[in-house]
C-alpha cells in the first residue's frame, strides 16, 4: 500500500502561483459577478457601469457552467449605444426588455437588424457589432451565453481575444438568417432543428411535440450562426411536470413564461439533500455537471423555457466537453440519464400535487403514470 508523501515547501525557491484567466478577467471589469447556481430575476438584477462595453452589467458566472461557458446582464442606456467590439469567443443573446437594433459586419458586408422582447440572436466569432437602444425612453436589458471561459484560458491573452483581425469567412450567417428566416432540419436523435442566425421572438416561437421527455412537453431546437453554443425552448402543459435527467455543464435555463420550481441533486445525493429553487419569468437556473435536475409547472399556465447551452446538432463534441445531451432523452434502465416516471421517487409526485393545490392549479399528472414498477432511483430518506 502506497502512501501520499506530505509536501514540505522550500523555503529558498518562489512560490508559482496559479492563474486562473477567466477569473482573472472578470474581476477586472469592475462590475458585479454572482455565483451560485440559481438567479431569481434578471430583470431587477443590480448593474454597475461598464467602461470597457459602453452600458452598464453584471456577469453572471454560476456554478453549473462548469467554467466551460458563462452568461452576464447589460443594459444600453435609453437613446444610447455600446461600444463597438468583435471577440474570439461566441454569444448568443436574449433580450428581456426594450427594443434596439445590431449592427453587424462580416466581412464587406454590413446589416443591420431590430430586435425587442424575447428576441434571441448570435453574434458570429469575431464579427465586428454595435448593440444600439432604439428608445429614447426606455432603457435595454439583454443576457448574453458566452465561450470565453474557455477561450481565455486556452490562450490567456486579452489581446488576442478582443483585438484579433481574423475573419472567420467559413463561418459567415446568411443575409436573410439575420433577419429570422431559416431552415428547418431534423437532427439524429428525431428533435425539430430549426436553423438561424435571429428568432424574433422565442416566447411564441412554433414548438413541436417531444412525449419522451414527459407529461405532453413540446420543444424546438435552434442551430444559430454555425456555433458549438446552441439553443432550445421547451413549454409543458399546466399541472405537469418534466421527468428527471442529467447533463454536461453549461445549461443556462431562461424561464419565459409559467410559475413553478426545479429540484436539484447530485447523482449519489439523499432526498432530503436535493435543491428547490422556486421561478418565474426573468428566473435563471444552471443544473451543474451530472446533477439530476427536474422542472416543474405548479401554476396556472402553461411553462416555457429557453435553454443556452452546448449540445449543437452539427458539432456535438466541443474541445473535450461532452455535453451528454442525446443521453438526456433515454432512459436510465437503458443506459441513458433520464428516470421515467414509473421509477422515479414516490415522493416527487406527492409533493407537486401540494403544490399545484396551493396555487388553485389542477394536478394532471396520474394520467402519465402507467402502473410503477420498483423505485430503482429512490433516493436515500
């Protein structure tokens, strides 16, 4: 049997400290940076002036990306426009209040297009853009998803993030994708993608049926601006909730409409130690790595939900990131990371059907469950 040796520090050599770039980087910027994995609501999210991009923001770097990617708020001033940038890293942006325009170059060509509420958008790597408040009035409030944690610690350079020269050419969007048109395709494991570079308006956008996820839930997924980063919106139906599943990092979950609560827990964790967190629109909820997490729709009104995240169609494996999304779909008795109904917790059903009574909603979920088979995945009491 092997022992660990105890490190005994030499008092004559200099320490090498570590550095950690992404980190680094934000806590120069001289704005807030909230943690943990759950944000009640964007929209009254405290922000602070923001020299570098122009407005004003907050980063919003919460446990479950893993540091893999991250997310801040930015407000654009009413009548005001940020600070022309282009970085190395991908964006992909919603819109939570007010209305403005982007003005966007790729190579020759320059476009520029208007968005408002519930607007998603990509910003193709390294395309020089201007975020522009359209209002006099109002003020802006947009959330961006990005990949500059990992592209900052990759290359530890400033530098070579916001001042790089190179056009990506390869990766240039359609005219028209920028203005909401698109494709729609099917991916391999049977969801709707529909492929763009601009969706006007997610909170009403077409979804399609998906029954393997549970309880009558519907879905659509995006493919925008040929990214590793890409998106989904899924809605289910009052009184219902979704079955159980884990993931890779990274999953920010932007709750559009609905009121109702997530459970978390790690794989190995005890009943009594899962995670609510209660939401409503403006809500943010990113399940860290391998944590089964479920959401559930204890309102008066159908829930939807957008999900910025890894796990595009075209390119599914991301420098070593696995974001584990096709198991998501597929049962844990058949080697997937999603629980059926049948075998999960007793306790889980019980428990909603007290909350939808609390808050006058009809419970609608003993029509999904077909006779149960062994709790396989109780959880310890």
């Amino acid at each position: 049997m092997t022992t660990k040796e105890s490190f005994t520090p030499d008092k004559d050599l200099p320490v090498l400290e570590k550095v950690e770039a992404y980190q680094s980087f934000i806590e120069s910027e001289g704005i807030p940076i909230v943690t943990g994995f759950f944000v009640e609501d964007l929209n009254t999210l405290e922000l602070a002036p923001w020299a570098r991009v122009g407005g004003n923001g907050a980063y919003v770097n919460l446990d479950g990306n893993g540091g893999t990617n991250d997310a801040y708020v930015c407000e654009i001033p009413p009548g005001k426009s940020l600070n022309p940038e282009r970085h190395m890293f991908e964006k992909l942006i919603y819109v939570l209040s007010g209305r403005g325009a982007t003005a966007l170059t790729q190579g020759k060509r320059e476009q520029t297009f208007e968005w408002g509420p519930g607007s998603l958008f990509s910003i193709p790597v390294n395309a020089p853009h201007q975020h522009h408040n359209g209002s006099g009035a109002e003020p802006v409030r947009f959330v961006a998803v990005t990949s500059a944690p990992m592209v900052m610690s990759i290359f530890n350079s400033t530098r070579f993030v916001f001042e790089n020269p190179f056009d990506f050419e390869e990766r240039y969007t359609p005219e028209k994708h920028n203005t909401g048109d698109g494709s729609l395709w099917q991916s391999t494991t049977g969801r709707h993608v529909w492929e763009t570079n601009f969706v006007p308006d997610v909170v009403s956008f077409k979804l399609f049926d998906l029954p393997r996820r549970g309880a009558g839930g519907s879905n659509v997924t995006f493919e925008l601006g040929y990214n590793s980063l890409a998106a989904h919106i899924s809605q289910f139906p009052v009184g219902t909730y979704k079955k159980a599943h884990w993931h890779g990092p990274g999953a920010h979950v932007f709750v559009l409409s609905g009121q109702g609560y997530s459970l978390l827990w790690p794989k190995d964790a005890k009943r009594t130690e899962r995670t609510r967190v209660d939401w409503k629109p403006g809500s943010l909820v990113v399940p860290p790595k391998e944590w089964f997490h479920q959401h559930f729709n204890g309102g008066s009104s159908p829930a939807r939900y957008l999900a910025l995240r890894w796990g595009s169609h075209r390119f599914s494996s991301i420098a070593g990131i696995t974001p584990d999304t096709e198991g998501a779909d597929k049962s844990i008795e058949e080697g997937g990371s999603q629980i059926e109904y049948e075998i999960e917790d007793p306790a889980v059903l019980d428990e909603f059907e007290d909350e939808c009574l609390k808050n006058n909603a009809t419970p609608q979920m003993r029509s999904f469950f077909p006779a149960r088979k062994s709790f396989t995945v109780k959880l310890p009491a």
